[in-house]
C-alpha cells in the first residue's frame, strides 16, 4: 500500500481504509502504516451503512440465477447442475 502511495504522489496525505468484519480481511494493524488508519465496521452494521451493498449484492444476484437457469434449460444433452454452476462465473455475470 506504501508503494501505491508513493507511485500517485500522496504520501503526505492521511486516509481512513473502512472495512466490514469479512473474515477474509487482515487486521487493521497489517493495514495501518504511517498515513494509512484502518478501522472496522460494527458487526451487522454493513447493510445498513451501506445500502448501495445491498442493492448491487441483489442485482448480481438475480442475474446470476438468470444465466445458471438460462445455462440449464438451455442444454439440450441434459447437463447436470454441477456443469450448469460451473459454466458461470461471476465475471460473467458483471458483464453478460
């Protein structure tokens, strides 16, 4: 993250990195440095601060289970559900 900082020229500026409690997310103290402070989220707090979150989570949502129907009936030699899930991928639903 230091060095992404040096590259745009903002080194001397301060940020505040705002997270959820993901569990997938490091601690604040590997995120924090000099002009970086990491701070998290209330537990289930995200939705409600968030609301775009929700919106765009039920979006992808509804086009992923669009294209895995469309991907199922679409197959005329019976394909399994299991080819069916892996035959999409969420790229594919951002941009289809």
């Amino acid at each position: 993250m230091v060095r992404h900082e040096e590259q745009k020229g903002i080194h001397s500026k301060k940020a505040l990195l705002l997270l959820d409690n993901a569990p997938s997310h490091p601690d604040a103290e590997e995120l924090t440095c000099d002009n970086i402070c990491a701070k998290f989220l209330p537990a289930n707090t995200t939705s409600l601060i968030e609301p775009m979150d929700q919106a765009v989570l039920e979006s992808l949502k509804r086009r992923y289970k669009k294209l895995l129907l469309q991907n199922f009936l679409e197959d005329e030699h019976g394909i399994s559900i299991f080819a069916a899930l892996k035959g999409i991928n969420m790229k594919h639903v951002v941009y289809t």
